[in-house]
C-alpha cells in the first residue's frame, strides 16, 4: 500500500471549500477590457489536470484562443446555434433568445475544452468507452471552474455550437470532440443564483429529490 503524509483540512478550510462551492456560478457577463495574469491562469490549468480520469486516461484538451478573429469565427458559430435552439424550444424561443447564453466576446480567455482522441484505454470503461472519457473531461473542467472562483474569476461554459464546424475551425486533431468554449475573466459580481432560476428559466430543484433509497428486495 502507497501511503503518504495525510493532509487534514481545518474546520475553516474545510468551510472555504464548501463556500467556493456554493458560490461558484456559470458566468455570461464579464469586464470588459479585463486580465487574466499568466500565473493565474497556469494555476488554473494545473487544477484543471489534476482531475480524476478513468484509468487515469486525462483524455481533456485545452486550447487557447488567441485571436480577435477567431473568436469572432467562433462566435459566429454559437450564434448560429443559438438561432437552431430557439426555433427547437417553439412556444419558449422569444424568452430564450432574451437570456444571455455566452460572455465569448467580453471575456478575458476564452478556452476551448476538447475530448482528446481515444487512446483505447480499457481499464474501467469497457462498457461504456465515450461516457466514462465525457466524465472525466468534465471532472476537469470542474476542477478548472473551482479554480477561477478561487480566484475570484468568473468562468462560462459555452456548449452551443456545431461540434464538427468548431472542430474544424480549430484544426483540432481527427477524432476530438469539441465539449465546451469556456469563457474566463474578471466579472463586475458573481450571480447570487443560478442566472437561469433569477430570470425564471427554470427552478433549482432539491436535493431531496434527487436521492432515493434501494428498492426492497425480498429476501428468500
Ligand atoms: C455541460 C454544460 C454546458 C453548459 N452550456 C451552457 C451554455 O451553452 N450557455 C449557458 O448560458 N450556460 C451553459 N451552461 C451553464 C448552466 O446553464 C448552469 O451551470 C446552470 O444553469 C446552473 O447555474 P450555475 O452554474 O450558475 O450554478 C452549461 C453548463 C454545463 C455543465
């Protein structure tokens, strides 16, 4: 057995973790004009690799976007499919296309997270390959979005877009699959609520809900 000096939280620590989580928020709005130092950033990444992965495949990919230009392409990309998904919601279109869904164009960093090509692994998702990689990726980004509210930053995830158009477009290598744009900076103020419950989207329902007890079995 591997065994290594155990870290215990304080109670104050253990408090500030719960709080970073309670008050994490999907951010649309940023500042204008607003930085992201290098350190920062590479902190955050560094967060974002030391995610769980499935037989420690790390199958996440990040990309950052630099250009002007590129973003406007991209851009260009989730407007296209926020237009699809308002004429897919019917009777609600007029009041999705009021929500602000992406901050791609005021953000400091925009990055785009990608599911690298499959490497075969086979420990641990031999039943259910694409899944068990998605849910690693997106343990990474988690941790990615833990990270900027630690450090204060708002982060967004952007997942309205054509896969393959953006795939494309970012010259990413055969068979990766484009998860999300996540857009980063520094915000005016973070949302209290989830924005989509403020603005009466949708309501957050309780976690009582969604718990539930094994079903009885009878025993023989
Ligand atoms: C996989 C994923 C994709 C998402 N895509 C979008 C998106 O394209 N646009 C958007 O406005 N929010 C997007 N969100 C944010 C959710 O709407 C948000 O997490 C949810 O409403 C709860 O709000 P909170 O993150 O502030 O708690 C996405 C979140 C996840 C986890």
């Amino acid at each position: 057995m591997i065994t290594s000096a155990q870290h215990q939280f304080s109670a104050a620590e253990r408090d500030t973790i719960y709080a970073n989580i309670a008050l994490r928020r999907d951010i649309r709005h940023f500042q204008p004009g607003g930085q992201v130092e290098e350190a920062q950033l590479q902190r955050m990444l560094a967060a974002a690799h030391q995610a769980p992965s499935v037989g420690l495949m790390q199958p996440w990919r990040f990309m950052r976007v630099r250009h002007a230009q590129t973003r406007q392409q991209i851009q260009a990309l989730v407007e296209a499919e926020r237009q699809r998904t308002a004429a897919a919601l019917d009777e609600r279109a007029a009041e999705f296309l009021r929500l602000k869904v992406e901050g791609i164009g005021d953000c400091a960093e925009l990055l785009l997270v990608s599911l690298a090509p499959d490497d075969g692994t086979v420990f641990g998702r031999r039943s259910m390959p694409r899944e068990m990689a998605l849910c690693s990726a997106a343990c990474a980004v988690q941790n990615l979005w833990l990270a900027a509210r630690a450090e204060n930053l708002g982060l967004g995830w952007v997942s309205m877009f054509e896969p393959l158009a953006l795939a494309e477009l970012m010259k990413l290598p055969a068979g990766s699959l484009p998860l999300g744009l996540l857009c980063l900076g520094p915000v005016a103020t973070f949302y209290e609520r989830p924005m989509l419950e403020a603005l009466g989207w949708r309501q957050t329902r309780p976690l009582a809900d969604m718990l539930m007890d094994e079903p009885l079995f009878e025993l023989s």
